[in-house]
C-alpha cells in the first residue's frame, strides 16, 4: 500500500435519529442508512502529494444497514486539486490503500456501487466547540449543521461521546443536522443525527 496520512475536522449527517444507533453497534433508526461526510484536510500527504488545505467528502447510500453491503459512494472534492490529489483523494477513498476493517476500507467495501466523482468549489465551516458547521458543494450539496436544543426551552444541548476503540473518532460533538443534495445520491435530511470531531488516518489504523 501506499504511504499516506491525513489529520483536519470532519463533519457528517445521517438519517438517523439524534444519537445515530449505528455508532453504539445498534441498527439505524429507520432501517437504512444514508449520509454525507466530509472532512477539511489541515495536513496530508499520499506517496508524496500534498493534501494541505483541501476540502473533500463523499455521499454515501444504502437500502440497509451499513454492513449488510450493497450501498452506492460519491466522492467529491475541490476543483481546484490537481488530477495527483484528485488520484489521492480518490484512491484513499477506495480503501484500497488501508488495512481491512479501517474507515475507508469498510465504507468502500460495503458501498461498492461507484458514482462518478464531482470536482467543484467545496466550502466548510466548522466550529467545534459550538457544533455549528456548514458545507456547501456547488451544484452537489447544502449541508448545515447546529446545535442540538432543548425542545421546551431552545437552549442548546451539548452531547459529546468518546468511543476509545472507534474507527472514525475516538471523540466526537454531537449536533443536528440539515441536508440537501441534487445528482444520483439524493438527500433530504432534516434535524438528524450529526457529529462533528477532529480526525486523523493513515493506511493502518485512526491517529491522533
């Protein structure tokens, strides 16, 4: 496999309920599972080409849960990555460059069914502390995300789950979150689970 590493925040929205089942090895709330994740890469690097600063993510569906396999994937990323990054970004995507069983490999493994990836201007926004993010990919998604509130008093609730033996983050906020998206792999989420958390990978395992 090819040496690679990337460390920056990641966000994602998903079907289900605030809490997401899936993380507590548990089915998802409505019995299938769809979701956009995307991550801003502070720092990275794949067999010698730079990630530094680029924004990317996929769309992810399946007509189950996430381990019963049969799902489609739609990468993303920003136009202006060269076609090394875009190889990169889309290479590390496929799982093919990680160990089984690490993120990337179980997410390519169980959405085998390939959309062709969209190259545009990628915006994120994230703050942590706050649980306040946005994602916004030209033509592709909308994606907003807030804090979880208090259904009698609106005052914002904060949830922050710390999984040691995760394989996407060993902590991460939780938060509500909003979706549009427009293409083969279509979204139409409204205050569902989302989390947001500061990630790292290599082809081996998560980092810190």
């Amino acid at each position: 496999m090819k040496d690679w590493q990337i460390h920056g925040i990641e966000i994602a929205n998903c079907n289900c309920a605030w809490g997401c089942p899936c993380q507590f090895n548990a089915l998802p709330t409505t019995g299938q599972c769809e979701a956009v994740w995307a991550m801003r890469i502070d720092k990275g690097n794949f067999d010698g080409t730079t990630l530094d600063g680029l924004n990317w993510g996929f769309l992810v569906w399946w007509p189950g849960a996430v381990h019963e396999g049969n799902g489609r994937m739609q990468v993303f990323g920003e136009a202006r990555a060269t076609p090394a990054q875009r190889a990169a970004l889309e290479a590390i995507a496929s799982g093919r460059e990680s160990d089984e069983g690490t993120y990337f490999q179980i997410f390519a493994a169980m959405a085998p069914n390939a959309v062709p990836p969209v190259w545009a201007p990628v915006e994120i926004e994230c703050d942590l502390d706050s649980r306040v993010a946005r994602l916004s990919v030209a033509g592709l998604i909308e994606t907003k995300i807030e804090p979880i509130r208090n259904p009698m008093s609106g005052v914002a609730h904060r949830a922050q789950v710390t999984l040691p033996d995760g394989f996407e983050y060993k902590t991460a906020e939780y938060a509500s979150g909003t979706t549009k998206t427009s293409g083969p792999i279509s979204l139409d989420l409204r205050a569902s689970h989302a989390h947001l958390a500061k990630v790292g990978w290599d082809a081996h395992r998560l980092i810190p």
